[in-house]
C-alpha cells in the first residue's frame, strides 16, 4: 500500500538514510582499524565495542529527561554533528600518525553517547510527527532503509578499504551526519517539548520514569527482556565474527563486506512483507513467529568455516536471520511507540536504549573472555545456544506461533487494537 505521508516525515527519513548509508560504509572499520593498523588481540576488539557502548550508556541515561522537556530537531541536529566532529578525527589523526587504540574509544564512546540521545528525539518526534495509524507503514520504511543500507554499505566500504584503507570509510560516515543534520534542518511546521515538573525535577524522579513506565506493563516488560537479551546476545559475537573472519580465517575486506551485505537483502524483503503479513494473520501471530525464527538461525554459524563455504555459510544464516529481523522490528517498534504517552516517548526510548547497550557491552566483554579461554568460534556457539531460550520471554499473547489467531485482520484493526502503552520508537534511531 502506498501512503503519502507528507513532506516534513520525507526531510525525516532522508536524513536517517544518509546516516544510515555513512554507517554501514565504515561497518567494520573500527574492528578492522584495531585488528590491522593497531594490531589489537580479540580482547581489545571485543573491549573497544563494549567500552564504548557501556560508557556511552552511562553517559547518556541521564539526558533522556533532559531530551524530553526541549524541542527535538535542535537535539537531533547537535547530536548529528557532535558525531561528525567525532568521527572526523579517527581519519585526521590518522593522516597526522597519532592515531591510537585510546581514540578510537573515545569516539566510541561519544558517537556511542550521541546515537542514544539522537534515537530518543528522534522517535519522540516520530511520534509527534506521524499519526497513530501511519506508525507501522513508517516503521516499516525505516526498517526497508536500514536493510537496504545494511546490503550495499558493506561491499561498499570493502571495496573502499581495498583501494583507499579503513579510514576512508570512517570519513564518510562523519560526512554523513552532517548531511543527516542539514536533512533535519530542512524539517518545517512544529515540535515537541513536554512540560516540565519541577518537584520530579528536584527528586531526580525523571531518571526513573522510563525505567517505571516500562515496567508497569507486563507485556511491554517481557517484550523488553526479549529484546535486549536477544540484541545483546547477537551483538556479543559481532567483535568475534570480525576477529574469526579478518584474523583467524582472512577473509578479504571485500569478502568480509560481502558477508554481511548480501543477507541484508532479506531485511529488506522482509519489511517490504511485514504490512501484508499483518493485514493477513495478525500482528500477534506474525510477532510471534518471526520472534522464534530469529532465535533459531544463529546457531548456524557454529559451521563457519574458511574460503568460500565459510563464506557461504555466514550469507545463508545472516540471511534467514535478518529476513526475520525485518519483519519483527517495525511490528515491534510499532507496538512500543502506540503504548508509549507523547510525554514518556524520549524517555521510554532512552531507558530502553540504555539498558541494550548495556546489556551488550557486558555480554561483548563476557564473550571476548569465552573466545580467549576456547575459541572466537566456540563462543559464537554457545550464544547461538542461549538465543534458543529467548523466545520464551515474549509477551503471553504472541508467545506461542501455535495460537490461533483470525487469518485474516485489516490494518487499521490492527494499530488500532494496541492499547495506550511504551514502545521506543521507529527503527530511525540507531
């Protein structure tokens, strides 16, 4: 179905596309950075994406209250080039020789701390911006975008890292914040601000109110849990998928790009399927499913292997993973956003967005000390293994796939059912 939904959501969207395009160019930068310029061990690998993203949590928690009471494309505008001006250091200093394993942590964990507090205005505004029962449709676009990105970033930042090095990539992702920043600067009409209660002020009761609102609710609680645990647990072995592919087997950049690029096709496929998929069996039934599947293609890369069937392998499992990713994420951040109250949004989504990152950093670090101890591969088994359990956490009424369910539910029906609740937001906030 085609939806018009109006030139302000049009600046929106085109800005999360550049950025979006910049950062899956210099996918794998940083890790090839460590691993081929400043010759790091898995450890430091595993320590720089945990670092990063445990301090950038901390730092950023406490903004999600402070996002909330302003407008959010000023917010959204200063996160954007704060990250530009953080990733367009890696390559100055690089050109100067003085680039270190230390500022690449430091970047990481400012663009780390920029990324919550641009994802949180972000889909408070998104909120603000698209009604109700556009929110799947928009969800859905971002999803596609960032699917889209995921397939041709990769091969494209491999080719640049063959010809021109890693530290190319890195400058094109910092110039494309800056063009994400000019896209929302072109964004007309209105904004968003809750109003300020100075008491909640005083007491510190902001930090906390995500965290309560999220809890209250049973079922956003357990789609919580899921959610965290299941990116948590993916994002652990992204360091040593860099460290197994790159170092122990050498695959090319190029390869490595191709890896990950290719299955991202199936993202895309799949949030182009997710409406139709709705309207036929239902938000619930469709969640569910897709919620099991993606817990159990990981454990296919336990067959990695070097050359060109290791290579296969990695295609085939990331494909079927991420097809199922791209139906289950705009459902998702669909769900969170309709329960979610405009006043809650920014801090609901930081809440949630903290807590993942946290969670991922303390895996990434657990896992970088299994991969030491056995294998870079023998650790990707076991959270293949552990990912098995995750599905039980979903929330009662689209735990099982096996409930029946109306085959056949009209889409607005379906936005419509969602009671009021937290959902954290649209895909456009990574």
């Amino acid at each position: 179905m085609r939806v018009q939904m109006g030139r302000s959501f049009g600046w929106l969207w085109s800005a999360y596309a550049v950025s979006t395009y910049g950062t899956w160019i210099a996918f794998g930068a940083f890790p090839l950075i460590a691993v081929r310029v400043l010759h790091s061990p898995a450890f430091a690998v595993s320590l720089l994406g945990a670092a990063g993203l445990a301090v950038a949590a901390i730092v950023a928690f406490p903004l999600g209250p402070w996002i909330e009471h302003r407008a959010k494309r000023p917010v959204m505008i200063a996160m954007d080039l704060v990250r530009f001006l953080a990733m367009a250091s890696v390559p100055i200093a690089y050109v100067l020789g003085v680039l270190s394993y230390g500022q690449l942590l430091v970047v990481s964990v400012v663009s780390g701390t920029a990324s919550i507090a641009f994802a949180a205005a972000s889909g408070a505004y998104l909120k603000y911006l698209v009604r109700g029962d556009q929110l799947l449709v928009a969800n859905r676009r971002f999803e596609g975008t960032s699917w889209v990105a995921t397939a041709a970033g990769p091969p494209l930042g491999g080719a640049l890292i063959g010809l021109l090095g890693p530290v190319v990539t890195v400058l094109a992702d910092a110039l494309s914040y800056l063009l994400s920043a000019l896209g929302v600067l072109r964004i007309r009409g209105g904004d968003v601000a809750a109003p300020r209660d100075p008491a909640a002020r005083w007491r510190g009761a902001d930090l906390l109110a995500g965290w309560r609102f999220i809890r209250r609710d049973r079922a956003l609680w357990r789609l919580f849990l899921n959610s965290i645990l299941v990116s948590g647990l993916i994002m652990a072995t992204v360091p040593l998928l860099s460290v197994l592919l790159l170092g122990q087997y050498r695959f090319p950049a190029w390869q490595y790009g191709l890896a990950f690029g290719v299955p991202a096709l199936g993202g895309f496929v799949g949030a182009r399927l997710c409406a139709r998929l709705v309207t036929r069996y239902g938000r619930h039934r469709v969640m569910a499913v897709s919620g099991w599947l993606r817990s159990l293609f990981p454990l296919g890369l336990a067959f990695i292997r070097p050359g060109i069937p290791g290579l296969l392998t990695v295609i085939i499992v990331e494909g079927l993973l991420i097809t199922c990713m791209g139906v289950f994420n705009p459902i998702y951040a669909t769900e969170r956003l309709q329960r979610t109250p405009a006043d809650h949004a920014a801090r609901v989504l930081t809440t949630w967005s903290v807590s993942s990152k946290l969670l991922q950093a303390a895996l990434m670090m657990i896992w970088g000390i299994l991969a030491t101890l056995t294998s870079p591969l023998a650790a990707i088994t076991i959270s293949g293994v552990l990912l098995l359990a995750t599905p039980l956490l979903l929330p009662e009424r689209v735990r099982s796939p096996l409930r029946r369910v109306r085959s056949t539910v009209h889409l607005t029906d379906t936005l419509s059912s969602v009671p009021r609740r937290p959902d954290g937001g649209a895909r456009c906030m990574r």
